[in-house]
C-alpha cells in the first residue's frame, strides 16, 4: 500500500521560499502555496488540506491574524508557524489564538521540519479519528434514545 502523502498550504510573502519549501518537499508531499493569508483561505475553500504551515512577517495580514481567521472555517488542519525573528509575542499569540501544533525558526532546517510536520500529520490522523469515533458514538446514542422512547410508548 502506497502512504497517503500529506497536504500542506505553504504561505509565505516571498516567493523565493515558495519555491524553495515546494522544491524540497514535493516529492515525500503534495504541497500548495500561496504568497498571502488571503489567498491561503481561498486555497483552503477549495482543497482538503492536512497541514498549514504559515511565515508570521507578512503585509496584509501576519501569520497569527491568518491562523485566527483559519479557525473559524478550517478548524481541522494542523497549523505550525514560521518565523525569521525571535518575536516571542507572535509566539505566544500563535498559541493562543491561532492554536498552532508548533513554531519553527526561519531558516528552516529541512529534518526538523521533516519530523515536525510527520508529527503533526500523526496528530492530525489521532484527531480525525477521534472526531470519527465521537460521531459514531452520537449516532449509536440516538438509536438507543429512539428505542427506548419506542420501547416507553408501547
């Protein structure tokens, strides 16, 4: 059986780490990207993605703004933030409002991203799966609820 390869939305102002972040990993992934937060959601309204990895510098709109606005339609993807600055506020609010699985210092090491979205792709899957099984489990609990109504009414 052939591994499923994962979907990251790459965003980045900066076309040269576009093409560089998609150059390296193409091959293991299928890689979108988008050069703003604003085109990241189009993107994202139209393509099932697993994992969001996102600059914070950006005109426009950083990389927190663009996580919080991702949250509200695009709660399942695993969201980890880039940054070239030692911004510790961006940390922070990335954590706290743009829930992100992890931070990772630009330049980027290539392992350490590896690893990083391996980690979050397996996070992803344990969360859908959970999901999954909590929806079954409702579904099971409403049957159970309509025949005992049934079983009360005879």
């Amino acid at each position: 059986m052939v591994a499923k390869k994962i979907n990251i939305l790459y965003v980045d102002d900066e076309e040269n780490n576009l093409l560089s972040f998609k150059a390296t990993f193409r091959i293991k992934h299928h890689v979108l990207t988008a050069l703003s937060g604003g085109e990241a959601l189009k993107i994202l309204a139209n393509n099932q993605v697993d994992i969001i990895i996102t600059d914070q510098r950006m005109p426009e709109m950083t990389g927190v703004a663009f996580l919080e606005k991702v949250l509200e339609n695009f709660p399942d993807p695993m969201r980890i933030l880039l940054t070239g600055y030692a911004d510790m506020t961006a940390v922070v609010d990335a954590v706290n409002k743009g829930k992100i699985f992890h931070y990772v210092t630009k330049p980027w090491n290539e392992e350490e991203l590896e690893l990083t979205i391996n980690r979050a792709y397996a996070k992803y899957l344990e969360k859908a799966q959970l999901k999954e099984m909590n929806e079954k489990l409702e579904g099971s609990n409403d049957q159970l609820e309509f025949l005992l109504r049934q079983k009360l009414l005879s």
